[in-house]
C-alpha cells in the first residue's frame, strides 16, 4: 500500500448537534419526505434512543458482572402509525448503503395465529430471519411480536386487543454507526420498543421495556446479547456512565463523569457481530468454566453468575477447568451448558479456562473504576473550594492527584484490553493498533487510556482523555496515523445524550 500517496481524511472530535436538534429534523422528515409513507388515518407516535460506550465491563454483562455504560450522541429514531389492515410496512432510511433491502412489508400472521395467539417464537425467529437482505426487519416487528407475546399471558393467552387486530407503518432511521461496537441494534430495539408503547398506550416499566429488547435480540434475531445495551439505551443519562450490576439488571446508578475527563469512540471500521464465532466461543466458554466449578465444588450455584465469586475463590478452582475443551468432550464429561441463550457446539474447541477468568478480574477492574471516578469528583469539588478561599486562578492549584487518578484509570482500561486478545480471543489488530497508538501518545498528550469497546472482534475503542485542543490534536493524530497504516478511514464517536425514558416519546403532528 503507498501510504504516502493516500488522502488522509480530516477528523472532527466536535460534538454533534444536541439531541433535540437532531429530533426536529427527524419529526421534518416525518411529516415532509417521508409523508406518503405515513398512509394510515391515526396519529404518529415517536421516540430516540441512543448507541452506548462500553466504558468498561463488557462481556462481563452474560456473567452477571457490573458494568459502566455511557450513552452517545448518535442515535436511533422511530416512528409508528396503525393501519386499518393487518400489515406490517417498515422502511429503514439509508439502509441500502449496507447492501440491505430498505422497505419490508409483513403480514401481522406472521406473529399471530388463527385464534389469535401469539405465535411461537421459533416460528417468528425462522420467518423474520430467513432472508439476509430483509432480516434486520426482525429488530423491529420482534418488538412487536414480544409486546404481543408479554401481555397475551394476561389476557388468557389471546393478544391484547390494542395489539393484534391492525398492522402499522413503522419508519426508523439511525446515525448510529452499525458493526462499531457501540449497539446499533439495542438502538433501533428501544426505539421502536418506546414508539410501540406510546402507540398502545401499554407502559411497562423502564426495566421491563429494556428487558423486552434483550429478548427480542436474544429470541427473534437470535444474538446471544446480555442486557447492558438495552438498559443504557432507555436509561443512560446524558454525560453519565450508567452503573448496571447484570444480575440480571440491577441499575445501581448513574455516575457522573468527572469534570475534565472525557471518553470518546473510534470506530475502526471492521465490524463486529455479537452473534459472531469468537463472541459466542468467548460467552460458551464462561458458562462451561461455571459449570465445571458448580460440579467441582460440590453444588456451588452463585446463581449461574460466575462474578459472584472473587479472583481469590476462583483460584481455588482454575487449575480444575481445562485450558482446552470440544463441545463433544465438555458434553461428556459436563452434561449441559448453563445458558439459556448459547448452545455448545461438539465440534469446536473452546478455552473454559480464560474465559472464565475473564469476567472475574474484570468485574474487580469496574469496582476499581468507580472507586476512582468518586474520588476524581471528590478531588475536584475539594480544588475548586480552595481556590474560591484563596482566590487563586486554578493554574496555580496543579491537579496533580486528578493527573494520577486518570492515569490509574487508564491502566486498568488498558489491562481490560489485553484481556480481550489473550485470555477472550475477542482482539483483532485494527484496534490493537488503535490502542497502541493512543498508548503512544500518552497522558502528556492527554490521552490516559483505551480499550475495545463492546463485544470486541472489530468494532469501536473508547479513548479515555482530557477535554480541550490538545487531546483533540492527539486524537486527530491517531486516526490519521491508523488510516495511513491500515487504509482504513476511522470515525470518530464523539457526545453523549440521554436514554429513550428520559427523553421521552413524542407525538408527531403530521404537516
């Protein structure tokens, strides 16, 4: 590759326009472009929901880890309109650009039977995803379909009414970058999940609404996904991580970032699928080293989650799950895999070991990490009092122990990282480099830490840094030096906003 003659692209670490900016626009394109498609008699329910950061924790969701999850900028939009009939029209905007079918047109029989029951979700599953070109349209008439599903348990198992009997034009664009690593699909979930419930008048609670998504992705499309990116996107809040105890989802909070830090997002450009082989053969072999340790240890449950054990419990047990295991053997030796959402394939060769470890010593991380953000906010607001008494600018009180405690940070965002590659297999060299490039540079440039972000396997890095033009700068440099060695051109991920709830679903006036 001549690297020296490739246009190096310009790179903004500006953020977008606000959220509710960037929701005018969409409401004018309701009620202005896209007019025509909106052919139904009743009114048009609406809602946002952003992408998310994984600041840290990750994977360590499907283990019942805590996890810090900050909602971004860039978001997914839906809109929702009954119809008379029993149709389903659902049109993605701009979604050609990636080889897909962008209008969809189901039959509500799809989801419903004869006796209007609805129907089950292996059926749905096979109908909505045989096609490749058609199959992201399970996203959005999954939530449907588990909407559907939730309340015909209280209705004698006959859908509700406000459900079953009409079909509906559905309209969902998003600027959420897909295959980054920062849930475009949890996005779009939520979305659509929000504008149902606002459509029908049912309101589930938040968690319940989130919960919903998970298993439209885990039962519908059939992605193995834990719950952190369906709660962030309802429930993050704007300039927040998101404190989420994925047990199953105990939201513990939302903590503030602290004031000078910030986390941004490079999407590396190679996309990441949570239903991929190496995300799958990551989460099997979590749940086969618990299995192996609920056996050894004698009946040990931890309730299916492997982080309610320490790094020093688990010790006692490491050296008791092999390094290497094939599905045939661990079926042999094992019996069944305690996951309700993966299955154990005989043929491939899985490390229960590592991948066990992995969640462990990662939920110690996360702990650490908002142990440290406390005292980074505490540490501030002491500065900022003693230089109101002393009446001295604050560039003659040198934040020394704020430098230390994002340098502390980014140590364990990069140990996180290498975790990924070594012990998950989830790494790849794009944000391998990525990293490394921003270890380089380094906290005298701004830059404390980074880390793969999500499911890894491609995807997106969150960059820990300080705010103003010299991170800027650094970052800038980043992303050129990566496009000039990889051919790659990298996006920057940049803003944060609130969750669907806390923005809340909107009515569109039509024009």
């Amino acid at each position: 590759m001549e690297t020296d003659r490739m246009n190096i692209a310009s790179y903004s670490f500006t953020p977008p326009a606000d959220a509710e900016t960037r929701w005018a626009e969409f409401e004018r394109l309701v009620r202005e472009e896209e007019a025509d498609f909106f052919d139904g008699v009743g009114p048009i329910a609406g809602a946002r929901a952003p992408g998310r950061l994984d600041v840290m924790g990750g994977v360590g969701d499907y283990s019942g880890g805590t996890v810090l999850e900050m909602p971004i900028a860039q978001a997914a939009y839906a809109a929702w309109q009954w119809r008379s009939d029993r149709l389903l029209r659902i049109r993605s905007l701009g979604i050609e650009q990636e080889g897909l079918k962008p209008e969809v047109t189901l039959s509500l029989d799809l989801l419903v039977d004869e006796q209007g029951r609805p129907r089950p979700v292996e059926e749905v599953h096979a109908a909505l995803t045989h096609d490749p070109e058609t199959k992201w349209a399970a996203y959005i008439a999954g939530c449907f379909y588990i909407m559907l599903a939730a309340y015909s348990k209280f209705t004698e198992g006959v859908v509700d009414e406000r459900l079953g009997l009409q079909g509906a034009n559905i309209l969902i664009q998003s600027d959420v970058p897909p295959g980054a690593g920062v849930s475009s699909s949890a996005a779009i979930e939520v979305a659509t999940m929000h504008a149902l419930s606002e459509a029908t008048g049912i309101h589930p609670s938040d968690l319940t609404l989130a919960a919903w998504c998970q298993r439209v992705e885990n039962l519908v499309v059939g992605a193995p996904c834990g719950i952190m990116d369906q709660v962030t996107s309802a429930l993050g809040r704007e300039n927040a991580l998101l404190v989420l105890r994925c047990q199953p989802h105990d939201l513990l909070g939302n903590q503030q970032i602290p004031p000078g830090w910030r986390f941004v997002g490079i999407d590396s450009r190679v996309k990441h699928s949570v239903g991929g082989d190496h995300y799958v053969r990551a989460r099997v072999g979590a749940f086969m080293g618990l299995k192996i340790i609920q056996l050894e240890s004698g009946g040990k449950l931890l309730e299916n989650y492997l982080v309610r054990m320490s790094s020093e419990e688990f010790a006692r047990y490491r050296d008791l799950i092999p390094e290497t295991l094939t599905g045939a053997e661990f079926q042999r030796l094992y019996g069944m895999l305690p996951d309700r959402v993966t299955r154990v394939d005989p043929e491939q060769t899985y490390h229960p070991r590592a991948c066990a470890e992995h969640p462990i010593l990662d939920n110690e991380r996360v702990h650490a990490f908002i142990a440290i953000m406390h005292l980074a906010s505490l540490r501030y607001e002491e500065r900022r009092k003693w230089v109101e008494r002393h009446g001295k600018g604050e560039e003659e009180a040198t934040p020394k122990v704020e430098t230390y405690l994002m340098e502390e940070a980014g140590k364990l965002m990069y140990a996180t990282h290498e975790s990924y590659s070594t012990r998950l297999d989830l790494g790849s060299p794009e944000t391998d480099l990525l990293v490394e490039l921003v270890r380089e540079r380094g906290p005298e440039r701004g830059l404390y830490g980074a880390r793969v972000s999500g499911g890894g396997s491609g995807g997106a890095v969150v960059v820990l840094c300080r705010e103003g033009p010299e991170a800027d700068k650094a970052l800038q440099e980043v992303c050129e030096e990566y496009q000039r060695k990889t051919g790659l051109i990298p996006r920057p991920i940049v803003g944060s906003s609130h969750g669907a709830v806390m923005f809340g679903a909107r009515q569109i006036m039509r024009g």
